[in-house]
C-alpha cells in the first residue's frame, strides 16, 4: 500500500536509501491486516472531517485546548487553532482527500483569513484579533502547505491521465499569499531558534516555561517544517540545520548500557549492533519538570528524525566535516538503540503521556531511515495492529495520554503512522 506522499518520492528524492542488511528483512504483514488498515484509515478520515467546527466563532478550525504550559500555575498555553487546523489539514492530505474537498477549502479559509502574516510577537489571542503562529505552527504550517501543493499538481496528472509516479514534479509555485505565509513561517523559526541551536514554543512571544529556550519535540517539528521549506525551493540557511544538530548531539544521554540485538525473525542482519549503547533523548533533558527530563520513546524517536533530516541538509557542506558526520551517525544508532532495547507499541516507553505521538515518531524513524525493522522488531505491523484494535466505533482514536484536543490530536498521529505519510529525504546511512 503506497500513500501518495511515498508514490511521489521517487522523483523527489534522488539519493537512494542504503541500510545494513535488516532494511531487507522484515516480519511478514499477515494477510488480514492490510484491508483492516485501509478500513480504519476509511474511518478516520470520515471522522476528521466531521470534527471540524461548523458554528460559532472557531467555525471551519479544528478547535484548540485550554493546556497548561505546565502544572501549578504556569498558565494556560497559547491557543493552537492554526496549528491545529494546520495539522488536520495535513493529516488530511496525506490520506488522499482532495485538495478541493470543501473541509479542505474552508479549512485553508480559516488560516488564511485569521493567521497573522506579519509572524511577530503580538496578536496571539484567540478572537482578539489575527492570531500569531508559534514555533509547532510554523513547522506544521509549511508541511501542510507542501502538501496541498503536491496534492494539487497529482490530480492535475491523474487528470490528464498520467501516472504521477513517472512524471517528474515541476517546482512548487505557490500563489502569493501562500508563498507570503510560508517565507513568514520560515523566518520566524530562523528568528526563534536558541542561541544553541534548538526551538521552544516560540519566544519572543511569550517566556518560555520554566526557563528552557528549547526542548527536543518543538525542535523536531521546526526541522519537519524547514526541510518541506527546502523540497519546495525556498531559501533556507544551512547554519540553522548545523546549529541545530549540535544542541540535538548535546541533548541525547551520554552514555547508556550496550546493546544486546535479537536476531529478526527469518534471519538477516539488525540495525542495532553490539557495539551500540543504549543512549536516548529526553523533552528538556538540562533542565524545567523532572518529567520531562526523563529520556521517552516519543523524544528518543523525535531525535533520531532530526538527526537524519540534518545530515540530509548538510551532507556535502563543509560545515558537516568528517568528524562531525561520525558523530550524528553514532547518535542515530545509538538511538534506534534504546528504542529497541525498550521497545513495546502499547504505551511510550519512559514516558508519562503521548503515546501516539511516539507512534507516530516510529513512522517517522522507519520513513526517514527507510528502515523496517528497529531491531528485530516490525515497526509498522506492530505498530498497526495496535492502532487497527484501538480505533473507536466512530472513526477516531484516544489514547488518554494527549494534550487537548486529544481526539483531534490522536487521530491524527494515528492515520499519518497508518498511511507512512512522511515523505523521505534520501539520505543514506551505512554501518
């Protein structure tokens, strides 16, 4: 079963994915399983649709939540309503909706006319006027923008009766207030990154919490939404990917037991060797809540995908030198390390909420890796199987462990690890 995002790759991504012997040996996908995928995938997107608010002020928005930054009394968080329609959106998209659906359009509708274009610090209040993106946004924004424009130029070819897997891609023009949105969201996580090369939630805007001026998740996000900027042509410095990837070094443990890999099912060899450590990453590993400083699946998995977005972007650059390439591949298998070694699909191992999320930052690992097995483990069968059985009778998903709105939210991280949506970035990892 391929997503459109992964049909279209092949013309998009030019460097061929070369892994150690385990990217060819993967646990077999009962026979049973693919239809239930595709209905469950079916059913989600009919219940994301409806979840979209037809009345009131929040009309055409996928809503927000009242979260607070953190308990005791740090206050409520900043009201996700781009963000979250964004990600809808985007979740949308890559499951085939047409990008001229009428949820699609009156989606787009609402970011275009309540988004504050100028990206500065004011104008964040819900109803008060336009609303100001923060760093989560502006890296969701950018993904769902490339991809209604990919959406848009493969219907153009299925129109014209031509496969969009053989055609090549032309450039992406964006229309104008698109491209304005797009090339504010780029500068304002250029602006926002920390003086050691990670992202927060978006000062200057507000403080950040507990003094952390970064943490893993929202530095991930930025990366996610920086590299769709670069596949669409825009101008990125490669100064933010490298600062980015020493702060992404810095906050991975520095040190961990050693590996000790099974051997998959089948035989064949494993990403995770002996020589390994176990070494994982944290939200805020320095620094803010104990919990977050507790290494997770979700933030070990957020790592690794900003580890190989980096080398993707600076392989080839002379800021990416010999040693420091040695590095970023020790961490990414050190990484996929502590996944294995704490592997379950059930809950998100050292972590005490987002269990989808590190489901979903699975997908993103095997997508950008191009890797089908973390260990001698089948990611994306286990993974499936568990969601295919988690699914609720109308369509959506709930894990109990997400941030407000935790329907939208879990439904979303759901369907985008169901449909493999992340588009790869053709790097190639080599023991």
């Amino acid at each position: 079963m391929l997503t459109r995002r992964l049909a279209t790759s092949a013309v998009l991504v030019a460097a061929v994915l070369l892994l150690t012997p385990s990217a060819a040996c993967a646990q077999a996908m009962p026979g049973d399983l693919p239809p239930k995928i595709n209905k469950a995938i079916d059913n989600g997107v009919v219940w994301l649709k409806g979840r979209q608010i037809k009345n009131g002020a929040e009309k055409d928005s996928w809503g927000t939540g009242n979260n607070p930054l953190y308990p005791g009394g740090a206050g409520p968080a900043h009201p996700l309503y781009i963000g979250i329609t964004a990600f809808a959106l985007y979740t949308l998209l890559e499951c085939d909706v047409d990008p001229e659906d009428p949820v699609i359009v009156s989606g787009l509708d609402y970011i275009r006319r309540n988004i504050d274009s100028s990206f500065n610090a004011g104008g964040i209040g819900a109803g008060g006027g336009k609303m100001q993106c923060m760093c989560y946004e502006c890296g969701v924004l950018i993904m769902m923008f490339e991809s209604l424009y990919d959406a848009r130029w493969e219907k153009l070819v299925r129109a014209a009766k031509k496969d969009p897997k053989k055609e090549k891609k032309p450039p992406t023009k964006l229309e104008p207030g698109d491209e304005t949105l797009v090339k504010g969201a780029i500068s304002f996580l250029a602006a926002t990154q920390s003086r050691t090369g990670g992202w927060r939630y978006g000062p200057p805007a507000f403080p950040s919490p507990l003094g952390v001026d970064q943490d893993t998740s929202s530095t991930q996000i930025a990366l996610l939404g920086l590299v769709s900027a670069v596949r669409m042509g825009m101008a990125v410095d490669p100064k933010v990917f490298h600062s980015a990837v020493i702060t992404t070094l810095e906050n991975q443990a520095k040190d961990g037991p050693a590996a000790k890999p099974k051997p998959p099912e089948g035989g064949g060899g494993t990403m995770v060797q002996a020589t390994d450590k176990c070494r994982g990453w944290a939200y805020t590993p320095n620094a803010g809540d104990s919990k977050d400083q507790q290494v997770s699946g979700g933030m070990t998995a957020s790592g690794v995908c900003s580890l190989i977005i980096i080398k993707s972007q600076l392989t080839g650059n002379p800021l990416f030198n010999k040693d420091l390439q040695a590095r970023v591949d020790k961490a990414i298998f050190d990484g996929l390390a502590w996944i294995d070694a704490n592997w379950t699909v059930t809950s998100n191992p050292g972590g005490h909420r987002s269990h989808y999320y590190y489901l979903y930052g699975l997908e993103r690992v095997g997508i950008l890796g191009n890797i089908q097995l973390i260990g001698a483990n089948a990611w994306y069968v286990q993974g499936a199987q568990h969601l295919v059985g988690a699914q609720k009778g109308d369509g959506h998903w709930d894990s109990g462990t997400e941030l407000e709105p935790k329907d939208v939210l879990d439904s979303c991280f759901a369907l985008l690890f169901l449909k493999k949506a992340t588009m790869p970035v053709g790097v190639t990892l080599t023991r």
